[in-house]
C-alpha cells in the first residue's frame, strides 16, 4: 500500500520521506492489535520501527524508549508496553548488548514467506 497525499504533501511537505506499508498491515494487522488485543499503541510502536527500517527484514536499528517515545507521542511506559507485545508476538526482532545498551529493533514479517 502507498500512502501519499500528492498535492498537499508535494507542496508544503516535499523535504519528508514517503513510507511504503504492505497491505496486510492496514488490512489485517492494524484491527489485530488495534481491535481485537486493544493495543494501539503496540501498532503506532510497529509503525514507527517500520518507518526507520523502511520495512526491511534483517535491517536493526537502534532506537530508545525515549526515541519511540518521541515518533508516536506516547509515554515511554506504553512504548515498552507495545514493544513488548510485538516481541512475544514475533512481529519484532530485539537485540541488546547489556541490560541497560540502547536496544536494536528489527521488523519481523511472518506473513510473508522467505
């Protein structure tokens, strides 16, 4: 799926990237977690790792709860509230060094095949 609004974005917001979703994050993801597990803020989590990766397997970025905090508006709480359920539902990848390193995330996509 391509989200773009032409005019307005072409002529007041041309410096910003455009984020490409698969459809199966609007279409089936988005009422999965959004409705049936009533965690949105565990979906604007996904989105916003998803717009660092650019959606790409294998790709870590290292982001803070603080950092995700800032791209979706939440509190640091439900961040790692989201992050944990993405985690355990093997939507995202997590990586630390130590216990206390900036933790390294990567977007999962088990829907689609190798």
């Amino acid at each position: 799926i391509y989200i773009c609004f032409q005019n307005y974005s072409n002529c007041y917001y041309s410096h910003m990237k455009t984020v490409i979703l698969d459809e199966y994050v609007l279409a089936t993801l988005m009422p999965d977690l959004v409705g049936h597990d009533r965690a949105p803020s565990a979906f604007l989590v996904f989105l916003a790792l998803w717009a660092r990766t650019r959606g790409r397997r294998g790709l870590f970025v290292a982001a803070s709860h603080a950092a995700l905090s800032e791209d979706t508006g939440l509190s640091k709480s439900a961040v790692q509230s989201g992050v944990r359920r993405l985690a355990g539902r093997k939507l995202i990848g997590v990586e630390r060094a130590s216990a206390t390193a900036t933790p390294r995330y990567s977007v999962l996509r088990p829907w689609r095949r190798r």
